[in-house]
C-alpha cells in the first residue's frame, strides 16, 4: 500500500503466504456470476431481516458499512465496530483495541488487498493481516477527523477529513486544502469516475480533480444544493450525488435535479448505490428508494424497514443490499426464490386455504375468515359475505367450462358467474355443505377424496381405496394427475401416494418426505413434483419416486424451501381444495398460513457464488491462539478448539461445513451447520486443518482454508526414545538369553564333568583291571597242558566275554566322552579327534573340508563324529595304514563324511566277522540311520577300507 516514511516505518506488515493467496482466490470468487436484486420485484417483496443491540450490534446507528474480501460485513457505528458473518457479531472498540481511539466509526472502506480502513472521530486504523495499525496527523493526516475512505484504480488512498484531502501514494503524503482551490474544508464523499477523475463531496458544493487541477460545481451551476453527502455513477455513465435538497445528476456537462415532487421519499439524500442490475439505489430521510425506468419506488418503515432514516448503502458480493440506519440497527435486502402476497399487499387475510386460475389467467385465493379474493393485473379484488358468498372461510375452488367458478365454504357451495354470486346447500339437496376435494382425471371418471378414503365414480358406480389397499392414510388431501395418467395423493398422516397401473406406493417421512402431511401437490415444466406441507415447501423428481419404487434406490432427496427463500412462513395450509395451483405462466401458487407464496421453477435464482471460508479463532487448551500457516505447540496439549465460518448472507442458517483434520480423520466430516470442531488427545505429530463450505443453493467452496500444526512430543514420545526403548529391550533380552545359555553351559559342564569322571573311571579302573584279567588269562592258557582240553575250552569263553566286556568299557567311554564338540564346530572337532588317535602312531592322517560350510544340528554333528572317530580307531588298530584320509564334504542338500586309509584291507566275508566280533561297523550304522543317512563301506585285501557317510540335509 502507500504509506509516508513515518507510516512506513511503525506499520508496515508482511502478508503471509497462505492470506495472499486466499485474498487472491477470494477476488477471483467476486468476479464470477454477478447477482443483484430482481429490479422486476417491488422493494417490499424482498426478503427483509434487521439487527439491532439485542442481536449484538453495539449501538443502532449505522454510519458506514464495507465488505472484505473474506466475505465479512464490517458495521461502522457510534459505538465500536462490527464483524458480521450472518450468525454473530465480533465488536472490536477502544476498550479491547487498543489502536482505536474512538469508539464513533465514521466511514469504512475495504481496499482491493484485503484491509480494512477505518474512519473514526480520531484517526485512521487499518486492519490488515488481523493487526490493527493507527495513523493520525503525526503520519500527516490533514485532521483526525475521518469523513470519507476512497481508493482509486492506481491503488493510491485518499483520505477526507474535516480539514481537506490526503493522498497517501508512493509512500508519501499529499495534501490538498482551500488553499488549492479545494471547495470547502469538510469532505464528506469521494469518487473516482470512468474518466479518472476524482469528485469530491463538501457542504459547500462539488469539486472535480483531474490532472492536479480543481474544478468547483455549485447551486450556480445547476447543482439541487450545494450540500453534497454521496456520489455514485450507474452503468450508463451518468453521475448522481446525493444533496440536501434532493437528488442530482450529471451527464453531457448538464445537472437534472430530483425532488419529493418527482416520487423521491425525502430531499434529504444520505447515501446511494448503484447496483448490478444498473437500478440505483436511494437512501432518504423518509426510507429507501429505487430510481429504475425512470421511476422512483419506494421502501420505508412502513414496509418493516427498522427507522425511516438511511445513513449507508452496500450491495454486497451476493446482490444483497445493506441498509445502514439512524437508531434502528443495520437492515438487509435480499432476493428470494419465492414471492409472498400477504394482508400487506392487498389480501384479505394472510390464511389462505385455495389457490385457483381460471381461463383469463387471473389468480383466486380463497382465505379462512378472509373471504374470497381475486389477483387480476397485479391488484386484488376481496369478495366476502356482503357480496353474497355463503361463507368467509373458502376451502375449495373450482371452474368449469362454461365459465362458473365453484366455490366451496363451509356454509355450502357457491357459484360465481358475470359478478353474481348464487349458494347451494343442504336446503337445496346439497348431501353436505362441507365440500372438499374433486379432481375429474382425462378419462371421464371422477376421484373424490374424503376422510374415508379415496373414490373413483366411474359408470355410475363406486370404487373406494382405502388403508386396506395400500393407501397411506385414509384422510385425503389433494389429487394430482399427471400426463401419463398417474395419480398423485396426498394424504394425512400417509405422506405421499402413487396410483399408477392400480397398483398404490406410499412414500412417507421414512423414506426422506419432509412431512407424512402433505397439502398440495403440483408437478412444474421439469417433471418434477412439488409439494407443500407443515414443514414448507419441497420438490422431488419423479423419476427418483420412481426409482424408489422399483426398489433401485432406498431413500428420497427432497430439495425444501422456507422462510430463508423468502416465505413469510414455512408452514402452509391445507383443508382447503386446491392449496395449490399451477398458473399458464408456469408459475407455482401454494397457500400458507401468513398469505399465498409463489415461485416460478425456471426463474430460480442460484445462488453461484460459493463461500468464502475464514478460521475465526484457535484455542487449544481454552486459550486463544493466532492463526497462521503452520502452528508449533510445545507437548502436553490436549484439547483442540478450531472456529470457522464462511460469510454468506443470503441465508446464513443454511451454509454447511465439512472439515478433516489430515493425519488424524480419514474422511472429510460432515457437520452441517456447525461451525466448530473439536478435538481431544491427538497424538504428538504434524497435522493439517482443511474446512470447505456451502452456501444455501450446494455451491462449494472446494479451496476453503487451512492451517498447519504441529504438536511436539515429549522426550518419552519421540522416536529415538523409542528406538532407545527398543535397543534397551534387546539388550535385556541378550543379556537375559546370554545368562540362561551361561546356566545351561554350567549345567552341561557339570553334566559333562561327571560323565568325563565316570569315564576316567571306567577307562582307568574297570578297563585296566579287565584287561590285566584278560593278560593274565593269556598266560594261563599258553601255560596249560594239550591235555587239559576242557579247562581250556572253558578259558577261552572267559577270554571272549573279557574281551568283549573291554570293548563294550570302550564304547562306553566313546560315547560319554563328548567334549570334542564343546566350543567347536564338526569340521574342528574331527580334526582334534584325528591328531588325538594318531598322536602315538607312525599313521599321517589328513583332514580336509569342501563346500560352503552349513552349520548342523547337535544331533548330526555327535554323530557324524562319532562315526569318523570310530572308524579312524578301527584304521588305526586293525588296518596298520600309512595314511588316513578323512574328507567331509557340504552341499546345498547333503553332508558326506569318508574315511580312507590304504592298510591290509578285507574282503566282504571279513566284514561280516569284523561286525560280528565287535560291533563297530553296526554301531556306525546304526548311528547313520539316526541322522536319516547312509553309511556305505568299499574295502578289499591290500587295497586299504573306505566308509561313507551319506546324511541329507534341510534347506
């Protein structure tokens, strides 16, 4: 922006990103579809709501009004300002904004950036980025008197105050006073026209800026008064301002001036607006005008505008008009889908039960106390009583062919024709002077609805359907037939009802029908069924009824319609006969309880403007925190409040929202109307906050807005604590798997200890001794006689049982004496085994180990082992080799062990002799087949023994 040296240096502000960007979008929202009020509409068919105190406006006189390019209407009044959304209102005032000094809000002016210029009593403050910076003639303000805010289509700033004109451009300040030919000191309007130049407004007549020189316009001139309060130009280029004599304007260098006797409410002009629809707008002293075709149209207290006096103008970017007021609050316009004719507009009473057109085209309502009235160019006709009809209360209407118009009380029937009104009753044969409901349908026969139920006369006879057939409800309401020869009812209490191939489908509350009361129904140009009950008006496509009948779909989307479309009330009547009517127009004619509504389907409005989206506030924890792009919270916080809004006005209560919380929801949620979300215990983290809204017609802003946050975690909640928290469990886990290994190898040493001691044993005292026995039975069988054949055959089986009872002690010692595997692997241990059996033997034996060595099971390795062992002892003490070749070799799916010498060698039968006498090659079998493998031997005299251990292993 434009600010002098000293403004500059104390309130210069960076604009983040994200708020540049949403101004941006924002900006590029306003410049779609432009909406206006209808200029075909009167001023007092608008929809008209007030504010004032007690809604939560600080004070009821509305000098300024301005809207920013977040949606927000900023209200100027004499005491503080207010932000508006549609629901609530924000107050900003001296007591909790420090910048302002006053609390008289003067003038506003809501700049193409975003920021807010405030006018007051004492200074300038802007709002810009949700800082408030205050500049006062110390920044070289000509006064601290604010009259009027105005930026031109360069960006500069021109600042009216009671003393002359600023300028604020290229980051200084100009200003313009009587000395420079100024008319007048006190300024109370600024404008800029389509030739760039700049008009200025004073009590003592008009002055035209362009090019560095002043012109003056005054009384001499052509101007209606030299008191000049509002300036605007209207789409053809003609100038009006405002004066206190009356209106002026100015075209081809000429003024045309307007008074009360022109059709203006009041010659005392306060402010005006040109809107879209290039209708300009008039507020008086005496209520608000419209200058359109050359007419002046008016709107006042007398039409609920709050006070006659009109202080401010604003149309807003929906089209609606803002109406700022003296002491009656802030007023506003805005167009609806509906147009409503009450008492207010000539009815005869706002409860109406019947809507009938006849064949001219002109519109009969009949009315509950009202009697019957007649809408024919635009003006009423009321018929009661006095004129001969049976009863002020008019439930049913009806005209036939021959021009009769049937009008049914409840004081009998009557019939209207040529302007003379005749009555039937019971006296007159009538069966019941109560009438209601007839509909004759395109084939001749005749539907009656009653409280019975539902009749078709048809050749003289009778046909009744009732709850027992399907109807809904017995209690009949309206009857609908449509082009393809269907009938619609509807009932009480049975919602809607179809009668199509004479089969009934009811469609009630449960199937999505606003209300199982329905009044009146009506289809438009679309083929859509409109229907009027307790709850408002509605309308849903046949073709989603059909749909649901076939049982394609479960459920119904009615699209309803109520006061906020522009209905003095939701709640319609019935009783009446038709409560509704279909005019040659188009149009759609429903009886309510506050008068008769009308909408038209193919003119429908749509609101094409989509949200904008604004994050009010965020608490955490209850206390209030700015917004920003990204937010960083130190840990511990528990409780997330997040307030959002999206400033729509032409029906606020029906903006929706839908948020998510990135990182925590999966899915946008869908909340409605609410407009805070709430989160508890979210998890140390980053997280983003996304709310995209509606307005009242679905439009969405998909962009919405957003912020970042980021909770810090606690040390024991971040990663590495964790990572800690783990390495330290995996460490307990070693050190406790290291110390229950520790015990087991304690306990296996022990084991181990005492099975090497009994094997000590063994091998040193049982052995040894058996062995001196087996000696020294050597002995004596060498030393006995030939002759002693018996005592020798007896010796030599003690011999054999010794001998067999020493090799029996050794395999025992083998097979306890373990510990060669203890701390090694197999290929170590049968290297250890080897040298320890040759150590005192001139035998060499070799070891050697191809493949990818695999570890084995305990299982596999103690007996392969034992297996190698076994066979170098049997080499080494019965083969007398020179060399012993032990091989062990690993494959991916197999383990084989050889052992090879190149001693004596035996044939086959020696085998078996072998094997007989001591056991070993069985014991080394028996051992391959405990593992699952093979034990294979290839021996012959003089060529040495070799056995292979074949042993499959696991993947």
């Amino acid at each position: 922006m434009f600010f002098s040296k000293s403004m500059r240096s104390s309130s210069c502000v960076h604009e983040p990103t994200f708020r540049r960007l949403s101004s941006l979008c924002l900006l590029l929202l306003w410049c779609g579809t432009a909406l206006s009020l209808d200029s075909s509409r009167e001023l007092s068919q608008f929809r008209h709501e007030v504010w004032l105190t007690e809604n939560g406006l600080p004070q009821n006189t509305v000098h300024s009004i301005a809207q920013t390019t977040d949606g927000y209407i900023w209200i100027g009044t004499e005491e503080g300002l207010a932000r508006f959304d549609g629901l609530k209102f924000t107050i900003f005032n001296k007591q909790n904004t420090q910048q302002l000094k006053s609390n008289y809000i003067r003038t506003l002016l809501a700049d193409r950036r975003g920021a807010l210029w405030i006018g007051t009593a004492e200074g300038l403050v802007r709002l810009f980025a949700g800082k408030f910076t205050s500049f006062t003639t110390n920044e070289g303000l000509p006064s601290n008197t604010i009259q009027a805010i105005y930026e031109d289509r360069q960006g500069n700033l021109w600042v009216a105050t009671a003393t002359g004109l600023g300028l604020f451009r290229d980051g200084t300040v100009t200003t313009f006073t009587t000395k420079e030919r100024l008319i007048g000191g006190s300024i109370q309007a600024l404008f800029e026209d389509n030739e760039g130049a700049l008009w200025i407004c004073t009590p003592y007549g008009l002055g035209r800026l362009k090019d560095g020189k002043f012109v003056n316009y005054t009384v001499r001139d052509g101007l209606g008064s030299n008191g000049v309060r509002s300036i605007q130009q209207d789409r053809n280029g003609r100038l009006w301002f405002g004066t206190l004599s009356g209106l002026s304007s100015f075209s081809g260098g000429r003024f045309t001036n307007y008074t009360t006797r022109d059709g203006l409410p009041s010659d005392r002009i306060m402010a005006l607006c040109a809107d879209r629809e290039g209708s300009l707008l008039i507020g008086t002293a005496n209520g608000l005008s419209r200058f359109k075709d050359n007419r002046f149209q008016g709107f006042n207290a007398g039409d609920s505008l709050a006070t006659n006096t009109v202080l401010s103008l604003l149309e807003d970017r929906e089209g609606n008009l803002w109406i700022g007021t003296e002491s009656g609050g802030v007023n506003l316009l805005k167009d609806t889908k509906f147009t409503t004719y009450t008492i207010r507009n000539g009815l005869s009473s706002d409860f109406v039960k019947s809507v009938y057109e006849d064949h001219s085209g002109s519109v009969w309502i009949g009315t509950d106390g009202g009697g019957l009235n007649l809408l024919k160019d635009g003006r009423f006709t009321n018929y009661t009583t006095r004129d001969g009809l049976a009863s002020n209360s008019v439930l049913a209407l009806f005209g036939d062919a021959d021009g009769n118009l049937w009008v049914g009380t409840r004081g009998g029937l009557t019939r209207f024709k040529d302007g003379v009104f005749k009555t039937y009753t019971e006296a007159d044969g009538l069966a019941n002077d109560f009438v209601t409901a007839i509909l004759p349908d395109t084939s001749g026969d005749l539907w009656i609805g009653t409280l019975g139920g539902l009749s078709r006369f048809k050749n003289e006879e009778f046909t009744t359907f009732t709850t027992k057939d399907g109807l809904g409800s017995d209690s009949i309401n309206s009857l609908y037939e449509d082009a393809v020869g269907t009938l619609w009812i509807g009932t009480s209490g049975g919602g809607l009802n179809r009668l199509k191939d004479g089969r009934l489908t009811a469609y009630t509350t449960r199937h999505g029908l606003l209300d199982d009361v329905v009044y009146r129904v009506l289809e438009d140009s679309s083929n859509n069924l409109w229907l009027s009950c307790r709850q408002g008006i509605f309308h849903i496509s046949k073709k989603e009824l059909d749909e649901l009948a076939s049982g394609t779909i479960s459920s119904i989307t009615p699209i309803a319609y109520g006061t906020a479309d522009g209905m003095m009330t939701r709640e319609c009547s019935g009783g009446g006969d038709p409560a509704g009517w279909r005019s040659s127009d188009g149009k759609l004619w429903f009886a309510t309880i506050r008068g008769v509504a009308i909408i038209d389907p193919q003119r429908i409005k749509i609101n094409e403007q989509p949200p904008p989206v604004v994050i009010e506030e965020i608490r955490i924890d209850d206390q209030s925190i700015a917004a920003g792009e990204k937010i960083e919270l130190p840990p511990g916080k528990s409780r997330f409040d997040f307030y959002y809004s999206a400033p729509s006005f032409v029906a606020a209560e029906k903006v929706r929202f839908k948020y998510k919380l990135e990182g925590f929801d999966r899915d946008w949620v869908d909340v409605g109307t609410r407009r805070i979300a709430y989160y508890t215990n979210l998890r140390p983290g980053t997280y983003q906050f996304q709310v995209i809204a509606c307005n009242n017609d679905g439009v969405w802003n998909r962009t919405g807005a957003s912020f970042g946050l980021y909770l810090k975690p606690f040390f024991y909640q971040t990663y590495w604590f964790y990572m800690l928290c783990v390495l330290s469990l995996a460490l307990l886990a070693w050190l406790l798997y290291r110390l229950r290994v520790r015990r087991i190898e304690a306990q296996f040493g022990a084991v181990l200890a005492e099975r090497t001691r009994i094997a000590r044993e063994i091998h040193d005292n049982l052995a040894q001794e058996m062995l001196g026995i087996s000696v020294q039975l050597e002995v004596v069988a060498r030393t006995l006689p030939p002759t002693a054949e018996i005592a020798r055959t007896h010796l030599d089986r003690v011999r054999l049982l010794v001998r067999h009872g020493i090799a029996e002690a050794r395999r025992y010692v083998w097979d306890l004496r373990s510990q060669a595997l203890e701390n090694k692997d197999l290929p170590a241990a049968l290297s250890e085994t080897a040298r320890r059996l040759t150590a005192e033997t001139a035998v060499e034996i070799q070891v050697e180990v191809s493949g990818t060595f695999r570890p084995l099971t305990r299982l596999v390795e103690g007996n392969l082992l034992r297996i190698g062992q076994e066979a170098i002892n049997n080499a080494v003490r019965h083969a007398a080799p020179k060399h012993i070749f032990v091989n062990l070799v690993f494959d991916a799916r197999r383990v084989q062990l050889s052992v090879r010498d190149d001693g004596r060698g035996f044939n086959g039968q020696a085998t078996d002799q072998l094997t007989a006498g001591h056991f070993g090659l069985v014991g080394m079998r028996e051992r391959a087949e405990q593992i699952g493998g093979t034990l294979s031997i290839h021996s012959r005299n003089g060529s040495g023994t070799e056995i292979v251990v074949d042993v499959p292993i696991s993947g």
